[in-house]
C-alpha cells in the first residue's frame, strides 16, 4: 500500500517521520512509498519553537490507514511482535538486547535502534513454556539474529576470545564495559544485509588503552593490549576518527559468529586530545 502522510491529521506538521518494520524490527528514517505492511508503527516527530527535544506522535497501519496510538500501545505492539520473533527464529532481532527477568515474570528486553530511540519490552516468561530457571538459562544465551555479511574476508586479525575485557565486562552485572585512551590502529568498513535490509558499520582494532566497567573516577582502571569494536558508520563519521586517534567508548561484549569476540552497542565514541 502507499502511504499519503500529508494527510494525517496528529497536531504536528514536519516532514520527520520513522518507520519500523515490527515483523523484522527494521528501523527507517525513511517511510517506505509502498513497502508498508498492517501493524508496522510509524513516528512522527517535531522539535517546536523553544524545545530542546522533540514531539512524538506514534501511528499504526490499519487496513491501510494511518491510525494514531499512544506510545503504551506502540511498546504493546512491539512486544508482540517480538514474542512472534523469538518463537519463530529462537533469537532476537539484532538490535534488541535482552535485560532481565523481573520477579513478577516478565521478560525485559530493550529494543534501541538508535540513542534517541528506545523501547523497553515485556514479555511474560510463560509465553514461552519455560520455567523460571530455564527462562533465565534460555535469555541470558540468546543471541541475535545476525545480518549476512556482503563484503568479502575481513582484514582485521579477530580475537575468539579476550580475558582482560571479559572479566571487566563481567563485574559491570550487564556486560558493559568503558574504553579509554585506546589507540585505532585499524579500521575497516563493512556491510550486512538483514531481511532485505542492508547496514553498514565499521570494525575498529583498538590497541594499548585501559578498561573499567563503570565510568566513575574513582573506578579501577586496568591496561589491555587489544579489542576489537563494531560501530555504526553514523557513530564514528559523527566524530570525525581515523586511524591513529587515541578515543574512549563503551559498550556491550559479544561474542558474534562473524566477529569473534567484540565490543558493540556503542552509541558515543570521543577522541581524546592530546
């Protein structure tokens, strides 16, 4: 169906609109012109005059309408959706990360395309047919369903596994961790397609910086030798790196079936002066 979003009626009037494609979890800055489907959630968005952030107005497809929703029901609609997911796949969308399990018995997932645009999910644990303890087993092990890689052999030498940023990872409870004054010896751009959807990001070699698993001041910080980073080509051009820099991140630890052992989930990376 096409969409004619000069029509809809929400209170604002900019052309700012996202979409997601709630069977894949595909985020667009652009709206497709006919590629929309019933279900899927559109954003509309507008920064006005004296606002630091902007207005949200969320919409659905309905029998091919535009029909706008509160922001409960768009996390509703995800969730289902994502429940659907995980049944049908036995992983998660690759940008959504599993949190924890509450003691009430709902599964928390966090659903963060971008920095700006988060969603937290719940799913009840007995929507799977798992008892409590194979619920936390099952989730803490999902992995994510991943893109398929369209570049050829990557040029980086990968790391299976890192002790050093392990541990650290581990004593943050969430699997986080905080890069400092690491320098980029090596960067490399990559693609992946993911349902029909293609990404692009950069593998960063960083070498000889400390890691801590918090950001305080007083946090411990221990010396590694190397890690290997995946980021968004947005995250990194925005800051303006290039091999040599000395720069500071944090993210997640995974260990990804392309990648090895790696950082990702980073939403800021900032060069250090010298």
């Amino acid at each position: 169906m096409k969409l004619d979003l000069e029509k809809v009626n929400d209170g604002l009037f900019s052309r700012w609109w996202i979409y997601i494609d709630c069977e894949n979890f595909i985020y667009q800055k652009n709206v497709p012109e006919n590629d929309v489907k019933d279900d899927d959630i559109l954003i509309h968005k507008e920064i006005k005059e004296g606002e630091t952030f902007p207005t949200l107005r969320y919409h659905t497809i309905l029998d091919e309408d535009v029909l706008e929703i509160d922001g409960k029901i768009a996390r509703e609609m995800l969730s289902a959706k994502l429940k659907e997911f995980i049944l049908k796949h036995k992983k998660i969308p690759y940008s959504v990360d599993f949190n924890k399990i509450q003691k009430n018995g709902l599964v928390i997932f966090k659903y963060s395309p971008t920095k700006f645009d988060n969603f937290q999910l719940k799913i009840p644990v007995s929507d799977f047919d798992l008892e409590k303890d194979e619920a936390e087993e099952f989730f803490t092990n999902i992995e994510n369903l991943e893109g398929i890689p369209v570049d050829g052999e990557l040029k980086i030498n990968l790391m299976p596994d890192n002790p050093v940023i392990e541990k650290i990872a581990s004593e943050s409870g969430a699997n986080r961790v905080y890069i400092f004054e690491a320098e980029v010896k090596e960067m490399e751009k990559r693609s992946s397609e993911y349902m029909g959807h293609v990404s692009e990001f950069f593998i960063l070699d960083l070498q000889k910086g400390k890691a801590a698993s918090d950001n305080k001041k007083n946090s411990m910080k221990r010396d590694f030798e190397r890690v290997i980073v995946k980021i968004s080509e947005k995250t990194l051009t925005t800051a303006e790196i290039k091999v040599g820099d000395k720069v500071s991140l944090s993210g997640k630890t995974k260990m990804n079936n392309e990648f090895k052992f790696i950082i990702q989930n980073i939403r800021k990376i900032t060069k250090n002066e010298e």
